[in-house]
C-alpha cells in the first residue's frame, strides 16, 4: 500500500508515519512545516519507501500532484488549537474547512477513494449524553474549531455518497505522548519552567477532560482502516475515563518535584467555547478489539518526561 | 426595526421583503440576480423603506458596507439546487459555506449580532427517525448540500458562542408557492407543456416528501424570531404530513387537465444524494402557537396554478 500523509510533520502525522513504513508501506508525507518539526521525521527521512513533499494543502495543484499513486489518505493537517478560534475566525475556515475540501477534490482527480480524518470530540459542542456516543443528540457548535471539523465531516460523507469514497472519521479527546507540542500539558510545563511557585489555570479547574496516548490512538486508527467495512466510519478515540484539570496538574507537579500555588482565573469554562466536559463513548472501535494501553495517567506522565527530555519544544512555539 | 436580506430577490426572499415592509419595517434587500428575478421586488421597489443592493455575498467589502446599521440578518442567498452538488462540488462550498462566514463577518464588522438563517431538512442525510426533530441522532450527510447547510448551521451557532450572536435556523421541507421558480413541481410543469403524453420521474416515484407553502413558511420564521429566546434556535419548518412524488403528480396533472404517461427511471433515489423520505417534527415551532394554513395538496395546486399564470418562469432557467 502507498499511503499520503498530510501533516505528516505533525505530533500524530510524524507517529503514524513512523508506524506505517515499520509495516512494509511506501509513505508519501506532505507538510508545510507551518507547526510541523522537521525532526520528527528524521527516522523516516532514513527510509528510501518514504517521501516527504514540502507544501501547502490550500495549494491545490501541488497537493494534487503530490498525491498521485496513493491509495489511502490520511488528512491530519489542520489548524488543531481550539482556544483560539475568536482571534481569528478565518483560520480554521481555511485550515480546516477549506483544505479538506483540497484533498477531496485532489483524490477525486487522483481516482483515490479511501480517507482517513482527524476530526475532534469538540464536535459534539456541550453534550447532554455521558460517555457521548457517535449517535449522540445532533449537536449545537461552541467552537469555531469544532465548527470547522463538522463542515469537513460533513464534506468526507457527502463525498462518500456521491463520488463513492469511503472514509474513517476518528473523533478524538486530547491526544498525549511523545513528540506533544502544543495544549494545556506544554503550557503548564511550560508556565512552571519559568515559575514553580504559581500555576495559572484557565476556568475553575473542576473542568473534566479525556485524554488518549498517542500510540493507543494510533492502533485504534490501524485497527479502525483495517476492519470497518461501512462507506461512512466514524469512531470515537478515547479511553474508558475522564480527569478533572486538577488532576492532570497534580500529576504533572508530582513528576516534576514542583508544587505552585495553584492560581484560578475562574468559571466553567476555560476559554471561549471550552467544553466543560469532555468524555466519548468508545464502544465502537473497542467492538473492533481495540483497548488503550495507557491510562491517562500514564500518558500524562509520558508526555511530561518527554517535554523535560525535550525543551526545545517548549519554545518551539508561542 | 432596520433587517437586511441577503437572496432578496429570491423566491422566499421577495415575499418576506414585502411582508417586513408591509409590517412597517426598514429593509435593506442585498442579491447578485444570479437566480433572483427584479419583478417579484416591484412592489418593494415602490416602497421608500425599501433600498436595494444589487452585490454578491462574495464580496465582503461591498457585503459589509451594504449592511450598515440594520438590527437583523435574514441570510437566504444559497445555492439552493440540492440535484447538482456532485457536476460541481465548489458551488456548494463557495455560494453556501464561504458565503455564509462573509455574512457572519459582515455581521461582526458591523455590530449586528441577530442572523435567521434558513437551513435545510437535507441536513439530516437520510434519518433513523419520522417525524424527525431537531435533536435526532447526529446524521451522516449524503448530499453537498446537505453538507455545505451543515457547515452554515455550525458557523452560525460558533459565533452565537464566541461573538455572542443569536441565531435562529430554519431547517425546511421543499418550500412551494408564488414566485416559486425551480425544483420538481416547476420541472414536471415544463416537462407537461412540451409534451403531456408521457412524463419522466427520476426514481421510482414512491419517495416521500414534504412541502410547506411559502406564506406559512414565512409566518412561522416571524414567530420565531420574536417568540424564541435561546442564544441558538433551531427550528424544523414543514407540516405534519408527506406524500409521495406520484401524489404530488397526480395533482399536477389533474390540475392541467393532462393523464401523461409516466415513465420511471427507477430506484429508491431520484438521484445521488436523494433522500428517500423526508418528514420532519414540527413540534418546536408548534410549541410557539404557528401552525401551517395549507396543506401539501393546497400549496401544490397554488403553485402549479402560480406557473401556469407566469409562464415566463418555466423558461426563465435552464
């Protein structure tokens, strides 16, 4: 199998690569190193099945010939911050909406059916169902973030219908682990770096989260493309738990030897379309005999070794 | 009160014009004429409350300025044509989804935080549940146009949260009347007057459908905007009956006096992305006091009567 990778520089993109060429497959990744780490790819870049192209996914041309002989794509390219969507509505728009609307019409020139897609949890806005199934209550957005990985759900499935693509829409929590570069794990580490006597925390803390190890996450996807036989597949990714951002701070501070005097900002929310809880249903890839082998814990305590590891990433972006 | 239109031209654009200005109110009337038509605003245009903007929803610049103090958006312009999402993909995203966010931008450059927005009951795909409501299980979508509405729908309720808007989302049936000027009722009368011995129908001719008459729509949209209170509204708009395409041409024909063969091409869908059955709970908008004046059959006949008054419609697009 050949498969394209956009954001193939990224955090989850880079893993799946990696995860893809050690399974015998020829890998096309794509990336216009906007947020994507050059050396993420370096164990790929050492393997003559893999291609890295340098580009743009709102470049339709260079997507489009960038893509040709593949089977399968997957669309991991996006603009994935969630907090920020009211500084800049166009963003997600463009970086969301409107490239994956490139890669389908780049796929639909390249006679390439089959897609896989990062979409969000954020999708279901503020759900009234606890764990939130697929099938969930037709939501109302509070994200543009969200709002944006709905309009590209929507997009993949329509394209399924009408031009006969089959697709894998996973929704993910809070994904964790190695090469994490940006979320509320960085910016603690981050915050407690530069001082380990005060922590400032968006909301009241009380705000219940999922969070997903990045290689659980990418076994259920592996999983996922493998045995579901529908045209529109959709799955939730996570675990079986949620954690309250009390608690993923306590386990940060613990690991890292610090305790600050925890600083409150205050409310439900943390930021302007926040969730304030966060936890999926996941019977349905678990149907398909996938089960996380981390806690959420653990991938916590895994992804703060790795900052401590790797401080370059904690200046690697704003 | 001072409302904008975008589509004020259209075929439900023109007769709310006229009942706003009827009501006493200002109405700024925006639309490109690309499918609106100059005569069905004649009586607006003799109205000195009434000022017309002949501009597209493309143009963000001219889209902005035009809206100037007014107090509420009514966004109706829409590549409304659900048949033809998949001869030209980009007619959905850029006339509905892109059009929508230069609204929504238009609308926060301007202070204006009140948008009505009318919606689709294409957005639910092809549901599990009849009547469906509002709150039915998050639907996969099988038409562009579904899609690109589901993408407007999330942009709209992203901005009630992030930019403190209110909405209010009009999810219709097949809107029928005076002034109605393309879909299958205005095709079967021009498909009649060519030739009223035979008539092709596309699919099996058993799909069953739903209609509301446009003075109805109409009332239950000024309901709602001056009885609902959420930051999101979210409304189905139909009547609580369907029938079938062979129903539907039973009136038409016995109304032009023709016995037409029909000629089925077949299948459970007229066409990719058709949705076999479509019949939407009404209750929420019920619950508000509106209740529709016509029946299916009524708003037929009136609207075949419509075409047979105003030939000029059934050649006045392809």
């Amino acid at each position: 199998m050949r498969y394209f990778l956009t954001g193939a520089a990224g955090f989850i993109g880079s893993h799946l690569v990696d995860r893809l060429l050690a399974g015998g497959h020829d890998v096309v990744g794509y990336d216009d190193f906007s947020t994507g780490q050059q050396s993420f790819l370096d164990m790929a870049l050492r393997n003559p099945r893999f291609e890295l192209v340098r580009g743009d996914v709102l470049d339709d041309t260079a997507l489009c010939a960038a893509m040709s002989g593949c089977d399968l794509v997957f669309h991991l390219a996006a603009n994935a911050d969630v907090r920020f969507g009211t500084e800049n509505p166009r963003k997600d728009l463009e970086q969301n909406t409107l490239a994956t609307f490139n890669v389908l019409e780049a796929m639909r020139r390249n006679r390439i059916r089959r897609i896989a897609f990062s979409s969000t949890g954020s999708i279901y806005g503020e759900p009234e169902v606890f764990p939130t199934p697929e099938r969930a209550p037709f939501p109302i957005q509070t994200s543009l973030y969200g709002a944006s990985k709905l309009a590209c759900e929507g997009l993949i499935s329509a394209y399924c219908e009408g031009f006969g693509f089959e697709s894998y829409i996973f929704r993910f929590v809070a994904i964790l682990g190695e090469r994490y570069t940006h979320g509320s794990i960085v910016d603690f580490v981050k915050s407690l770096r530069r001082d380990a006597t005060h922590l400032r925390v968006l909301g009241d803390g009380r705000q219940r989260k999922s969070y997903l190890y990045v290689h659980d996450c990418l076994d259920a996807i592996l999983v996922a493309i493998d045995k579901a036989g529908d045209r529109v597949n959709i799955f939730n990714l996570g675990t079986d738990e949620y954690c309250q951002v009390t608690d993923s701070i306590r386990w940060i501070t613990e690991r890292l030897g610090v305790k600050p005097q925890l600083v409150f900002t205050g409310g439900e929310r943390g930021w302007i379309g926040d969730s304030p809880f966060i936890f999926l249903d996941c019977g349905r890839v678990r149907s398909l005999g996938w089960t996380p082998g981390l806690s959420i814990r653990e991938g916590v305590v895994r992804t703060v070794d790795y900052l401590v590891q790797n401080p370059w990433v904690l200046d690697a972006r704003p």
